[in-house]
C-alpha cells in the first residue's frame, strides 16, 4: 500500500461547481498534513496547512479525520484558475518527519 | 536567495553520458528531497536529506543514480549513464523537519536523446 493515496483524476467540472478530493495515508503516527497546488509545468506549491479541527482559506476548506486516516479538500464556486494538480502531502513522525507527497489529482475546471 | 534554486534549468544530454543536477536549498533549511516527475506523471520521489542523519535512498529508481548533500546545503544529483528513461524534471525541495512549507526549486529538466 502507497504511503499517501490519492485518485489521480481528472475531476472535469464546470465552473461554479463544489468539487471534493480525498486522500488517505497509511502511516497512522503521521504528524502534519497540507495540501499543495501544482500548476502545469510549474513546480508545486502550498495550498493549505490541514487541521484537526478543519480549517478554511476562502473556498478552500481542507479536513482531516484521524480516525479512518484520510484528508480532504473541498474547493466551492469553481474558477478557471483552480484548474490544476492538488498534492496531498503527509509527514511522518518523530525526528524524521520525512515529508511525502501523493501523486496528485487533477482538476479542470470548464467554462 | 530567498528560494531554492537548481541548476541547470535545462540539460540535454546524449545517451550514456553522465550527468550532475544542483540544489541549493533555502539557507537553515535542514530537510532536503530530490524528486522526479515526467510528463503528466505524479511526483517520484527519489532521496532525502534530513541533518546528519543518513539519507533515505529507498526512492532511486537504480546504482546509476546518487547523491550528495555537503555541509548541510547543497546538493547534487548524479545520474551516470543516463538513458532516455531518465528523462524527466528534477525537483528539488527543502524545509525545516515537519513544518509547513516544503519550497521546490523550479526544476531542472532533462532531455536524454
């Protein structure tokens, strides 16, 4: 099993949409867990922090559920200009707290 | 600088040659990982650097892959022999341990013809 997990896409969806995205990890000691944002032949940045309590950054709400270890990123009234990869990004525990990436989903978001 | 920068951008190649990628990561930064992405592909990734601790290898894809990471700071990326596989671009990224803000380099992208 992957490390961190995500369904690779593509969510095509017309703009104003609500669109959802998950990602689970398998490491159940991990610490931190953020959600970047890769844009086309750029490299990928960070989009959000995710807490336990949930937290929001305008149409972005990011949440987590320990228990059945999964994140997810919730993006409302969809622009054209969130089309892009979303990585979900999990770090381990301890001294180490090796940072790993998932493979991404894509989104395309259309007029 | 206030990023990661890597060099060079760009690198052609020709089959069977070696080739040497650069990272230098954000000064303080302890935490430094290479990682791989090819074209519509996800992110591979490939070693990371955490202090003095030994690095994590567990990513190299093969023994015509290695890297070094001196003083603490930069870094380079070896690839002997390459093959037209290694084509890829190579991202380099680092942090401080667990916090947020992993910073990627803009990549280096290597053509191997």
């Amino acid at each position: 099993r992957k490390e961190v997990e995500q369904d690779p896409g593509p969510f095509n969806v017309p703009e104003g949409a609500t669109v959802a995205f998950n990602c689970t990890y398998s490491n159940s000691a991990s610490q931190s867990f953020f959600w970047y944002r890769q844009d086309c032949r750029k490299e990928p940045k960070l989009l959000m922090s995710v807490y336990s309590s949930g937290n929001e950054d305008g149409r972005f709400t990011a949440q987590l559920n320990r228990a059945s270890q999964y994140i997810s990123l919730l993006i409302r009234d969809s622009k054209l200009s969130d089309s892009a990869t979303y990585l979900c990004v999990v770090t381990g525990s301890g001294g180490y707290q090796k940072v790993t990436f998932g493979t991404g989903t894509k989104l395309q978001v259309i007029p | 600088g206030a990023g990661v920068s890597q060099s060079p951008s760009n690198k052609v190649t020709e089959k069977g040659k070696d080739v040497e990628l650069r990272c230098d990561p954000i000064s303080g930064h302890t935490a430094l990982y290479w990682y791989r992405q090819s074209l519509g592909q996800g992110l591979e990734f490939l070693i990371y650097f955490q202090g003095n601790s030994a690095p994590d290898k567990s990513g190299l894809p093969s023994d015509r892959f290695s890297a070094e990471r001196t003083g603490g700071s930069v870094s380079t990326l070896t690839i002997q022999r390459t093959q037209q596989e290694d084509s890829a671009v190579y991202l380099c990224a680092s942090s401080l341990p667990g916090l947020a803000g992993t910073i990627f380099g803009p990549g280096t992208r290597l053509t191997v013809l």
